[in-house]
C-alpha cells in the first residue's frame, strides 16, 4: 500500500501541498482531472458561504442552533470525493461538505437546521444516514451497514465520520473492534478540530496521535493533513479501495481545526485564546487549494466573485422556501418516533388533539 511507510505510531503527517499551495510531495499527488478538482473547490466554497450565511439566520432568530463547519472543508470534501455514489455515508452533524458532495439538497439541509427533521429524509438513491447527534454512534450503525453489505455479497463501502471527542466514546471502539474482527468495508473518519466542544484533544488521550489507535485494532491508521484537499483524497482513496477489495477497515485521523464555534449556543473565546485561531486562519483549507489552483491556471478572483455571488443567491432562495413552508405538523412529531405509535403516545396524541378542539371553540 502506498501510505504503509506512514506509521501511525510517529508524528509524521501525510502531506501534498502545504499552506502556500505547493506541492510539497508530488509523489503522492493523486490523478484528478481539472474538472474534479473545480468541482471539489466549488463545494469548499459553498460549505463556506452556507455556513456564513446560516449563523447570520440564526444571530436573526430565523434559524435554530447550528454547527458551523468554518476550517474543515478539506477534510469532508477531499474524503467524501474518494468515494463512490453507491457507498454509504453515517455521519454526526458537522459533516456539510460531505452531504452536498452526496447529492442532500441544500432545502433538505437548511430544512433540518430549521428544526424539521423531515429535512434529514433522504432523497432516493442518496445513501446517507440521518444526523446523528448522540456521539460516536454512527460508527456502529456504519459497520452494521458495511456487516450488512458484506453478507449480501455487495462491494459498497461505508464512511463513517466522528469528532476527535468521540474518540474517547465507548461506541468508537466498539465499532472498530467489530469492524476488525469481522472484516468489514469501513473506512473510519476522525475530523480532529482540536476540541469537543471546550475540551482541549490533549485532555481526552495519551496517545501522540488518534490514527495510532488503529494498532490496537489490527487495522491500517492514517495521520493526515486534513487541511490538505489532496491529502485527504488520496488517503481515502486507497483506503476505500482497500476496502472495496475485502482488506478490511481503515482508520483516519484528519488533523484540522474549527475556525469557528462548536455551535452557535457557544462561545470559543472562553476556552481558546485569538493567537491560535489567527495561526490556524493561515492554514485555511479553501485559502489553500485555491492558491493551487491559480498557479496552475485553473482558477482566479474573477471566478471567485461570480461563484460566491452565484452560492449566495441560491442559499438566499432556499432559505425562503423553508421559512414558507418548515413547520412540523403535530402528526409529525408523534408519527416518527416510533414505526408504529406505543399506548402512552397514542394517548398523549388524543390528549393534545382534544385540547386544541376545546381552544378552537
């Protein structure tokens, strides 16, 4: 394998092009056509922009609390790009860049946020999990999917994505043990910003490096760049094909940062000191990629205006169609909890149906 001489025991970190966007290993730069990697920088920047745009809804009040992906565009969308249309996605609820990629609809996205969970209804052929807000747990509803995949005699794989703070999750190791043993098509997924939520990464573990968790597992672990693009795409790249071969689960630790804050409900600067943020601003992944792209002849500032004037205005227009039309029903919130409503809720439903009669009259 072309990332085995990368021990995930040392600090050593893969890396194609550093901060300045040059290609610092073109040995392991990936084969991608210039329309792949424009298509790639396209949902960078439009992550950006949406995220821009919905903690402004939300400071308006039009919006509930939302997890801004500021920082992390490189990680979701060089990952997500490595992969093919029929495999599967379980995610947690920072992971923007990956669904746009998959084909969610921005309304579907937005629509969620809102507050409706209809928005996370999948349109059919998208294979991607629901939000998953109790951590870490989408990594076993991923090897359950890959399991499932495996015994049909399928070759999708599975990608699954966790903060850095669900490592220290019993549902983590869990999944990767079972992932091991039973061989399965996972390719595991840590967006190590730094934090969970206020805890600083160095306070959840020992170890020098998450990816080196992997060893005790008895799977291949990745450290990488998760600002690099490139980075991230080849790693993902092999370690799904890996898996699409029947070799097994992959572990990956992206090594990034959140620019902004967890939520919308938090307040950074109380754990977090500017110095840090301003070191890391300089490494911001859309900064970078699009520098390459420039130098190559692939890209300049007249494009950028036009695209984000072209983002904007279509956020702008899916966001009014879900501010028209994205109440939950009454229906809705006793109909999706279970696949056939208990006693207590069919009670409770009649309770309420009964009183708003009485209010009506």
């Amino acid at each position: 394998m072309l990332f085995d001489k990368h021990n995930p025991q040392t600090d050593e970190m893969i890396q194609i092009m550093d901060q300045d966007g040059v290609i610092v290993r073109p040995d392991l730069m990936p084969t991608l056509t210039v329309e792949e990697m424009i298509k790639m920088y396209k949902t960078m920047v439009f992550v950006r922009v949406i995220d821009t745009k919905t903690v402004q809804y939300q400071r308006q009040g039009r919006i509930l609390t939302y997890a801004p992906n500021f920082g992390q565009e490189a990680t979701q969308v060089g990952s997500i790009s490595a992969a093919n249309k029929s495999d599967w996605v379980a995610s947690a609820f920072r992971e923007l860049g990956v669904w746009l990629h998959k084909g969610i609809p921005l309304y579907n996205v937005l629509l969620y946020w809102y507050g409706n969970e209809l928005g996370m209804k999948m349109p059919e052929g998208v294979r991607v999990l629901p939000v998953n807000v109790p951590i870490a747990s989408q990594f076993q509803h991923a090897t359950g999917l890959a399991y499932a995949s495996m015994y049909r005699g399928e070759d999708d794989v599975v990608l699954a994505y966790v903060g850095d703070g669900g490592t220290s999750h019993g549902e983590f190791h869990e999944a990767l043990n079972f992932a091991a043993v039973k061989n399965t098509a996972n390719v595991f997924i840590i967006q190590n910003n730094q934090y969970a939520i206020s805890t600083k990464r160095t306070n959840q573990t020992k170890s020098r490096t998450l990816a080196q968790k992997a060893v005790a597992y008895g799977m291949p672990g990745r450290y990488v760049d998760g600002n690099d693009v490139f980075a991230m795409y080849a790693v993902t790249k092999e370690a799904v094909e890996n898996a699409r071969k029947g070799n097994g689960p992959t572990l990956i630790e992206a090594y990034t940062y959140r620019l902004g804050a967890h939520t919308t409900a938090d307040d950074p600067t109380v754990y977090r000191d500017d110095e840090e943020v301003k070191a890391w601003e300089k490494k911001d992944p859309i900064d970078r990629f699009r520098k390459y792209l420039i130098s190559q002849g692939h890209w300049d500032e007249e494009k950028e205006k036009q695209l984000i004037k072209e983002k904007e205005s279509i956020i702008k227009e899916e966001f009014e169609k879900v501010e028209k039309s994205g109440f939950v029903s009454l229906e809705d919130v006793f109909d999706y909890t279970y696949a056939t409503k208990t006693k207590l809720l069919e009670e409770q439903y009649n309770n309420i149906k009964a009183r708003e009669a009485r209010e009506a009259k």
